[in-house]
C-alpha cells in the first residue's frame, strides 16, 4: 500500500488534493489538527492500494472485473442523468423553488436527488421545498426518549470521530439523567490516541469502560456492564474487504439488541461516501451522527446520504470539545446548517 500524509488550510483542500493525486480509490487512514506559528493546519494521512484491479476484486470475493464493470455503470448513470436534466422544466417550479433547487444542487446534492426532489415539488404543488426535503431526510433526535435500546454500537471510518462522538452521547446522557449508570467497551484496542482519550474521560465522569478485543472479553463486558443504563461500544474501523454483519458475528453480537450509528463527515467524496455505507450498513435500527462540521464547507451530502441510506440524522457535531460540542438533530438545525450553513451554536 502507497501511504501519503497531506496538509493544508483547510480539510476540504486536502481532500481534493488528496482525491487529484491518489484517486477516488484512496482510503482516509488518519487525521489531526494543529497549530504551526499560530496557523491552524489540517493534517490528513491517506493510503492506495497499487495492486491490479483484478487482483483487488478476487482478494474482495467480487467476480473477476467487477471493479470495471462498475466504473462502466456509474459513467452510464451519469449520462442517464446528463439526458433527463433537460426534462426538468424549471418553470414549472415556483420562483422560490426553483432557487432552493439551484442552490441544493450548487451545495452539492446529486443529481438523482434533484430529479427525486423535483418530481415530488411537482407531484404536491402547494408543498413548500422544505416539506418535501423532510420526507427524504428523516430525523430522529439522539436520546433515550427516541432511542430506547441499551446498547448503541459507534461505527465508522477512522479519524472521523466516533470515540468522542460516543463520549459526547454519554455526556449529554448523563446531562439529562445525572444518575444513570454508563459503559463504555472498547473494542478498538490497537489505536492508542482514541483508547487513552476514552479511558481518560471515561474516568472523570465517573463511567464505566472496559476493553473487549475479542469474542470472549466482548462477552464478558457486556455481562459486567448489564446493570447500565446505557452501554456504549467503540467499533474498530473496517478495511475495504471487512463490512460491520462480519465483524458483529466475529464477535458475537448477532442476537445483541442495538442501535447502529454511523459517524461520518460531510467533506467525503461520493465514491467513498457509498463505500462507507455499504461497509457499515445494518439490518437493525441505526443513525446517521454528522461530525467536523466546522470544517466543511458545503453540506448537501447529508441529503444525499438521507436518501441513500434510509438513516436518519440523530446529532450534529462539531468543534474540538467534548462539552457542548452535539446537538440532537432537529429539521430546523438541519435546514439552517444546508440552507444557512450555520453550524448549531452558532448565532445567524
């Protein structure tokens, strides 16, 4: 594997740079900020595979030229797309629809959402852009009123924030009921920075933690932590050839009653967008939790991963602190943040 370390400005930046030398195929392997001379750099670790492409597809248990059969399939959908824009009669469309469709599409939502989006502006001619947009985004606020299971699995890539996204829940948990009893199992033993933040905290606010690196201590975690009100567990990020159904069963979790909730950033390219869904997905309940939205600079992908996914959105994260750094999700936070890109917190 070909490993590269970019920085920059801004994390954007180095994800286009990182997307223009290395390919859509390049996998995000770590990420950190810092200040250098009172400047605050982005720093993003990536790595590429150089092996044949049809090597990769039969080590991945795909048929044998999967990879360019898919690559044909996206450029032919693009095309499909390229033909059916001119069908879209934007005059058919109110003045203030129209402009909220051209902005949506500017902020980066796919062309497939826009045509979706368009057919239902026309389909409920009275409906405001915003009524249609939240039957395509679900929400469905982080907090055990909405979120009743006692397990919640935190997945996700590494470097987007799943442990303190896990941190922040259990913080705002305790918030709202200062005497419930909370664990964290950590299941991502082998990434030191995430382990020692976890124990750290997990230590001052008085919680629970316990390490599971295996079947066996998995088990036995979940055994100690049965008298919790809630029991957090940080799943390890999944390379290309592993997906989340295989890592639970390695573990023995199939039969365990959990929420799923998938972290991501915005800043992530469609491709790797897609293959993030797909490695993470789950059968059970699950949420879409959106981090580092300080540093993004558009976010019409939280509508294109809406519709992708099915998932709703349960919390918005951003900032480096752990307090007052998560708000549950609401359809206004949403709409301002996309709309507005004001980030929750923040005053308009």
């Amino acid at each position: 594997m070909q490993v590269k370390t970019f920085t920059g400005a801004t994390s954007q930046e180095v994800l286009t740079r990182i997307k223009a030398e290395m390919g859509p195929e390049a996998v995000i392997l770590g990420s950190r900020t810092y200040r250098r001379n009172g400047v605050v750099c982005h720093e993003i670790t990536a790595g590429l595979d150089r092996d044949a492409s049809g090597s990769r597809d039969r080590e991945a248990g795909a048929p044998e030229g999967w990879n360019q059969w898919h690559k044909e399939w996206m450029q032919i959908k693009d095309q499909l797309f390229a033909l059916m824009k001119p069908a879209i009669q934007l005059e058919r469309l109110t003045p203030r629809q129209r402009v909220a469709l051209e902005y949506l599409q500017r902020e980066g939502v796919s062309d497939a959402v826009a045509v979706a989006l368009y057919q239902r502006l026309l389909a409920e001619p009275g409906a405001s852009v915003l009524e249609c947009l939240c039957g395509m985004v679900p929400v469905k606020a982080w907090g055990l009123e909405h979120w009743n299971q006692r397990a919640h699995l935190m997945v996700g890539p590494f470097g987007f924030g799943k442990t303190t996204t896990a941190l922040r829940f259990a913080l705002h948990l305790r918030k709202t009921e200062p005497e419930a009893r909370i664990a964290f199992i950590n299941a991502d033993c082998l990434r030191g920075n995430g382990r020692l933040i976890l124990r750290h905290w997990a230590g001052l606010s008085n919680f629970n933690y316990m390490e599971a690196p295996d079947k066996e201590t998995m088990q036995q975690a979940l055994q100690a932590a049965t008298g919790c009100r809630a029991v957090f567990v940080d799943v390890p990020g999944l390379s290309r050839k592993q997906n989340f159904t295989q890592w639970r069963a390695e573990m023995g979790l199939e039969a365990l009653e959990a929420a799923t909730h998938l972290v991501l950033s915005p800043f992530c390219d469609p491709i790797q967008t897609q293959a993030f869904l797909s490695r993470y997905k789950s059968d059970g309940p699950g949420s879409i939790v959106w981090t580092k939205l300080d540093e993004a600079e558009s976010f019409g992908s939280i509508v294109n991963v809406a519709c992708a996914a099915g998932l709703p959105v349960s919390a918005l994260s951003f900032g480096a602190e752990l307090k007052e750094s998560l708000a549950p999700a609401t359809e206004p936070l949403i709409w301002r943040l996309i709309f507005k890109r004001q980030i929750p917190g923040q005053a308009a």
